[in-house]
C-alpha cells in the first residue's frame, strides 16, 4: 500500500493529468449533445448492442402490461374507424381522395435510454437515418406526445424528451380552442405549463390539453394531457395553468415517430411570409 | 509562489475575455477561428510547479468552455498543453535558461526560440480542440484544414500581441 503510495505520489503530474484528462472527456461525451451522439454510434457494437440485449431481455417482464397498452389501442382505433365508416355511409361525399399521399407517417421505434431527472432529458430511440428519420419529426406513444427529433445517426436517433425545458410545444385546450404554449415545469416527470392562455378564456380542471397543429411537427390533437390545476399570477394577463401529463416517461418502452411530409412545403411557403 | 501574482491574474481574465467576446465571434468562412488565450500557459514561469500548472490549465480551459457551451473541449486542450509544456520547454530552449527561473516570453528566448515554441505549443493544441470537437475522423480534411488555417491565425496573433507589448 505504501509503495502505491510513493508510486502515485512519485508520478503525480502524470497521475494528475490523467485525471483532468479523463475529466474532460466525461465532460464532452456526457455534456454535448453531438459528441454523445456521435460517441454513442461509433461504439454502437458494444455500448449499444449491450443496451439493446438489455432492453430485449426486460422487454419479457413488460409482456403483459404491452399487450394490454396494444389492445387497447386496437379498440380506440377500430373505434375511430367504424365512425369514419359510418361517416362515410351517411355522406358518401366525404370520401378521402386516395391521389393524395398521407400527410403524416409514423414509424415505429423502441426506447433505449431515456431520463426523467434531468433539467434537459433527452430520449434516444433505435431507428436512425437507415429508416427515414430526420431532425425535427415527432414522437409520440399510444398515450400522447413524447418529443421531438433532433440528432440523427445510422442506426440511432435521439431526440428532446418533452420533458426538457428546451422543447417549447404549441397546444391548445379542447373545450375552447385557445392555444398557448405548452413547456416542461422542470419539477415532476408528469407534469407540465401551459402559457400564453389569456385571462378571460374559462378554463376548468380536467379539461383535455391536445397539440394545435400549428407546429408542422405534430398533427392536430394528439393528446398531451389534462388540466390539473390553474392560477393567476399577478402582474401577468396571463393564467398559470399546471398540466398532467398522459404519457408515463418512467415507464416509456414503444415510441412512434411521426413524419409530416408536407413540412418542407408548409416552411417554405410560410418563409415568404417572412421575406416580405 | 509567482513573481507578479498580480498580473498573471489580470492576465487571465483579460485573455479569456478577449477570447470569447471578440475572437470567438470572429468565424471566417468556418473554417478560422484563432484561439490566442492559451497565450497564459504559455508565459508562465519555468519553474511553476507541475501541479500547478495542470491546475491552471484546467480552469483556463474550463473558463473558455463555460463561456462558449463546449464542456470538457477546451478543458482537454489545455490540460494536454500544460502536461506537454515542460517536454516542449525542453526542446526549444537551454537549461541554463530555463533552471534560471525565467518566465518564457519573446525578450528572453529570442525570437526564433519563441517563435518555435509557440507554433509547437499552438499545434498541438489546436489538433486537440478540432477534432474534440468533430469528434471522429469522418471529415477529415476539413478538420485537418480548420486545424492548418487556424492555427496559423492564432500563431499570427500571438506574435503580433508580443510584439506590441514588448516593444513598449
């Protein structure tokens, strides 16, 4: 032990500079989103593929209670179809036109790390550039919106959870159409802040907070969440109104990511709005 | 410890403040972006104590890092530069020179000691920064170019500051 000791103490600036060293890697790999990215793919056979092992052997465990998430969207989905049938029978005019692309594509990806306990989390999935994502698409589960898409690689993406308070989304509250802008609290992983809803808008508890649409990112009324409660800040015109959030970020497995593939139309258009 | 504690505490303030409110805005085509606050580690005396310099650098580099949101970039840079600066001591200049206590700067080892000295140490560092920064080797050339280019730039900068200075 002693000679440890006089080891280390004899070869301190070595030691020294090892540590400092090791130091600011730690740093640039855990701090910069690109570096972690990019660090994150380049030793994707052995950081990833164990992450992934992982998650494929506790994927067994949450069998049940996936299965159950996946029949009940079934339900809500084959309920929405029969109305659209329905709708369809009743005013055969309506009939979607079927020249048209979708304006939205989804994907499916699965969970490989996330955070709930940061400032700033941010959410990688195990889809990348190899299957058509890029920066700037959607997330969201069976349960509502997740995030969004900023960094791409080969075989991984990752993205701001909404639980960062980066991530600024447009919503609106359904009773009334009012839209503001929804923004993590930074406090509790299923809570959120709706801003910008004026003061003689009625607003209850339990009302239903959806996306707006206007975002080009996200389709119009996917779900985010439900008013728990709301207040009134003094000195502001604005109320102070607490969301909770639908989708559970603890337990976060299946993601969707959505694809608008009019955005790059819609951008440009609006950036003549712009130039002018 | 130092002879002139005083100033070589004005002088870091003042070259980090250089660095990050007027160089770091300055971004030619991309690809220049001259770093000269490693101008620090560069003066200080011969005969700092190793820990002391490793310290030094660190905070230096952790300064620039906090003020430009690149954590561990520059910190890594600075650290390796300080590890590395008793070798390049060495091979540019006498052991008189340096057991001498002398603080390396342009009136003391010469111009072309310093001007060797200088470019080694810009080198060196700059290599570090840019490819931390790009972090792989996937562009290559570029980075190999923003290297080249910038270091030149910085090298260029710091000689003209010796120059003003000691000329007075």
């Amino acid at each position: 032990m002693r000679s440890l000791f006089r080891f280390l103490l004899r070869n301190y600036f070595l030691m020294m500079f090892l540590i400092l060293e090791a130091i600011s890697l730690v740093l640039i790999v855990s701090l910069n989103d690109y570096q972690r990215v990019t660090f994150f793919n380049s030793s994707n056979n052995f950081a990833g593929t164990i992450y992934e092992r992982f998650s494929n052997l506790d994927d067994y465990f949450s069998l049940g209670r996936t299965n159950a998430r996946l029949a009940a969207e079934n339900a809500s989905l084959r309920k929405q179809l029969q109305m659209r049938i329905m709708n369809q029978e009743n005013y055969p005019i309506n009939r979607p036109d079927t020249v048209e692309a979708p304006a939205y594509i989804f994907t499916s990806a699965k969970v490989i790390s996330n955070s709930v306990n940061k400032q700033f989390n941010y959410i990688t999935i195990n889809k990348g550039s190899r299957h058509g994502i890029k920066p700037d698409m959607g997330i969201i589960n069976a349960d509502g919106v997740v995030g969004v898409i900023t960094n791409v690689s080969q075989n991984y993406s990752t993205g701001l959870s909404l639980l960062n308070k980066r991530l600024l989304i447009p919503a609106k509250i359904t009773t009334n159409n009012y839209f503001g802008s929804l923004v993590w609290d930074g406090e509790h992983f299923n809570t959120a802040d709706l801003k910008e809803i004026p003061f003689h808008v009625i607003v209850n508890v339990g009302d239903t907070v959806v996306t707006s649409g206007y975002s080009n990112i996200f389709p119009d009324g996917m779900m985010i969440g439900i008013i728990k409660k709301f207040g009134v800040v003094s000195g502001t015109n604005f109320y102070d109104i607490k969301v909770e959030l639908s989708t559970n970020f603890k337990t976060l497995k299946y993601v969707e990511v959505v694809q608008n593939t009019k955005r790059a139309e819609l951008i440009k258009l609006e950036s003549n709005n712009i130039t002018e | 410890m130092i002879k002139g504690f005083g100033k070589y505490v004005i002088m870091f303030i003042v070259l980090v403040l250089v660095q990050v409110l007027i160089l770091n805005n300055i971004q030619l085509s991309g690809l220049i972006n001259p770093y000269i606050y490693i101008l620090f580690i560069l003066l200080l005396p011969f005969t700092i104590p190793g820990y002391f310099l490793l310290g030094i650098s660190f905070l230096l580099g952790i300064s620039i890092d906090i003020f430009s949101n690149t954590p561990g970039i520059h910190s890594g840079a600075t650290v390796l530069l300080g590890f590395l600066r008793p070798g390049i001591a060495q091979l540019i200049s006498s052991r008189e020179i340096i057991e001498k206590g002398n603080t390396p700067n342009l009136t003391q080892l010469g111009f072309a000691s310093f001007l060797k000295y200088v470019v080694i140490s810009v080198l060196i560092h700059h290599l570090f920064l840019f490819f931390a920064e790009t972090f792989s080797f996937g562009d290559f050339l570029e980075t190999l170019l923003r290297w080249i280019l910038s270091s030149i730039f910085s090298i260029v900068i710091i000689l003209a500051s010796q120059f003003i200075i000691f000329k007075n």
